[in-house]
C-alpha cells in the first residue's frame, strides 16, 4: 500500500477507497497537504434517490470534508438530459425537465446527512446552470474542437458499447465532452482541481484534465475508486426485492440494517472500512473475530452504516427490533408496517400480491419459486399453496399479519 504524506490521501488509501491517481500522484499528496483543495464527484439525477452503489463515492466526499478540504456534489441536472452510456449496454430514459428536478430535491437531501453546507464548507452545484445555456456552434469551436474522436471511440463507454454490436445515440456520444466541460468550469468558478470518481469514470475524468490543460492551462487530477461488488460477485446495491435505496421513503432505516446485517462474512472488514467512521483499529478488532461471533461484527456494521445515513437514534431502534424478533422471538411493533384495505382482506388477499407488496420479492413469479423452495413465512409457518389467500382470521392479538422471506427479512401487514 502506498504511503502518503497528506491526511487525505493516507485516510483513502488504508481504508481501501483508491483505485487510481492521475499521474505523478505525488503532485496531489504535496498540494492536500500543503492546503485545502476542493473536489467534485458528479451525480446525475435518473431517480428520486440515490442507492447503495453510490454510498462510496458519497463517502469520498464525507473523507475529503473531515480531512479539511472542500468538497463539491455535482448535480447533473444537465448531464441528465443527455445519459451516461458507462457501463450500458442501451440508452438511458430521458427524463423531462420537471422529472430531473423531483429527482435532484430527493438526491440533495440525502447529502444533507453525510456532508456540512455552507460558507466555506461543501457546496452543491448543477451542470445545469452552464451546460443548458450553450450555444451549440460556439461550443463545438471552443470545447469539441479539442477532443480526437479517435480517441473518443476508444473509450470504454463507447468501444465496448459498440463492440457488442448496440446502439450508442449521438446524444450519448457527447457525454463526455459535456462531462469534460463540468470539471473545467468547476474550476473557473470554484477552484476545483480534483474529479473523483468510480474506475469506470476514469477516461472522463482524464478528458476533463486534458480539457483543463488546453483551454485554462490548469493542472487538474483524477482519483478514482474501486467498483465494489460483493464476496459473492453480485453488485453491490442489489438484492431480489431490488434496489437498496437511500431514501428513507423506499427502503425504511429497519430494511436498510437489515441489507448490512445480512453481508457476507467475507465483506465484513471491507465494508467496515468504506462504510463506517469507526477507527481502523476497533474494524481490525471486529474483522478478527470468528466463528458465530462474526454476526457480532456484522450487527456493528449494521448499526454503523444506518447511523451515518439516517441517525443514531434509528439505527439503535432498527438493532433493537432485529434483536426482539430474532434473539428474544418477539412481533417488534417497529418491523416495517404496509397497510391494505380492510375490505382487501376481507374478500382474501393473494399471498404472491402480498409479498410482492410488502417488497419481500421482485415480482409474483419470484414469490411461486420463493414458496416452491420453502423460503416464505406467514406468521411464522411456511407457506405451501401458491394459492393461498390472506383474511382476517389470520390476524395476530396485534391485529397485523407477518410475512418472513427467509430467516431475517419481515414485513407486517396491517389493514386499514
């Protein structure tokens, strides 16, 4: 492992966030250290929250801040309209203007719990307020004028589109100069020398320091960092009832706890590092342990992760109500509730539709092969017959419904 000289650099690099550094990374190291630098990370606005997969590059933000630089989020709200083409292989929806604004007011809140806004502190930015205004002619003589489209085909996000024989729109093409353009104009506007980045941004990012280099005789650097998936090779952020949002208003604090309680045991220490504040020596501690006492580990990653997305205080409720349901065999009144019509239940509803509903399966189909494999509980008891129907007598002294799907994800249902 690399030693570095700077906080910011060395906070990175042992915590495991650093793929790759422009060259010499030395320039870097010398410049965090000699004073505070500003940074971006890009975020386009394609849904109302941002989800798990996105949570390293938030808490590169998060590092850089605690390390006394200023950190940049930028809204795509312009690049949005476009789509990035990275790691697609098909165009993106394009969303209308009203659409990308609902989406960027769910995104802006989210980092409202991880970084401080202010003067002098983090800012929030969107491309939009000098990416919707060009002029095209101009822009093409002043910016595209720099960019080989030789070099542009080459490009990952573009050589791998095309090698597999799909689709790449013009519009797509040109996510890149646009994204080249964002890294120039953050640093006219607010001295910003560095874009970081996840590895597949790292062609865009390099785009932005040649643009940087040609037009504002700036040195501008890249850091990229790793992509993460899982020890089982699935993507990070996914799970079968989709993805693990960030919004409290998709996935509840107890849900949430539940996708880190439920880490391989060889992601443990890993995600501990990216996931969590705690001191690299208490993770070295909890990473060490073994045997049934990893589950220990995990509930602390758990507990640590929720904290820092939705608070202390939720994140104790949410280990407090896996402990009454798991440990001490209690109906938590504070398991993730969904409500349905009285009259619903009244006339019998579907199991697969309640499953579906309560989030526990991505679809009917996954609830049959669920059931076909013993893995759905109602109230405790395996559900057998596809078929079967949901009425009141099925209600608990509490007046819900509880439905398992495996051994640590419950939903109540509760009519109304």
């Amino acid at each position: 492992m690399t030693t570095f000289k700077s906080d910011f650099l060395n906070v990175l690099s042992s915590r495991g966030f650093i793929q790759q550094i422009s060259e010499p990374s030395e320039a870097l190291d010398s410049l965090a250290r000699e004073r505070p630098i500003t940074a971006y990370i890009g975020f386009d606005c394609t849904a109302p929250s941002l989800h798990v997969g996105s949570l390293v590059q938030i808490m590169l933000l998060y590092w850089l801040q605690q390390s006394g630089h200023r950190p940049i989020a930028l809204m795509g709200g312009g690049t949005t309209r476009v789509g990035d083409p990275s790691g697609k292989d098909e165009s993106r929806r394009l969303l209308g203007d009203e659409d990308i604004a609902q989406n960027l007011a769910g995104i802006r809140a989210i980092f409202a719990k991880f970084l401080s806004f202010g003067s002098g502190k983090a800012l929030m930015a969107n491309n939009a307020d000098w990416l919707n205004g060009l002029n095209y002619v101009d822009f093409l003589r002043d910016v595209g004028r720099h960019f080989s489209v030789n070099r542009m085909l080459a490009q990952d996000s573009v050589k791998l589109r095309l090698e597999r024989q799909h689709e790449l729109s013009f519009l797509e093409f040109n996510y890149m100069v646009l994204q080249a353009y964002d890294f120039v104009e953050l640093y006219r506007r607010h001295g910003c020398v560095l874009q970081m980045g996840g590895s597949d941004q790292w062609g865009n990012i390099v785009n932005g320091i040649d643009l940087g280099r040609r037009i504002a005789n700036a040195q501008l650097f890249a850091l990229t960092s790793p992509l993460i998936t899982t020890a089982s090779g699935a993507k990070m952020g996914k799970t079968a009832a989709g993805a693990v949002w960030l919004s409290a208003d998709f996935v509840s604090p107890y849900d949430y706890w539940q996708y880190w309680r439920n880490s391989d045991d060889g992601d443990v220490a890993r995600f501990l590092k990216l996931f969590t504040v705690l001191p690299l020596d208490e993770i070295a501690r909890l990473a060490a342990l073994g045997g049934a006492d990893i589950n220990e580990a995990k509930k602390v990653l758990a507990t640590e992760a929720t904290a820092l997305l939705h608070g202390r205080a939720a994140a104790e409720e949410a280990a407090a109500t896996a402990r009454k349901t798991f440990e001490e065999g209690a109906l938590a009144e504070t398991l993730p509730t969904i409500e349905i019509a009285r009259r619903d239940l009244d006339a019998g509803f579907g199991v697969l539709t309640a499953f579906h509903k309560a989030g526990l399966v991505a679809s009917n189909s996954e609830a049959r092969r669920q059931i076909q494999a013993s893995g759905l509980k109602v109230n405790d008891v395996t559900v057998t017959d596809e078929k079967m129907a949901l009425t009141p007598k099925d209600l608990s002294p509490e007046g819900v419904i509880k439905l398992s799907a495996g051994k640590k994800r419950h939903v109540l249902i509760k009519p109304v």
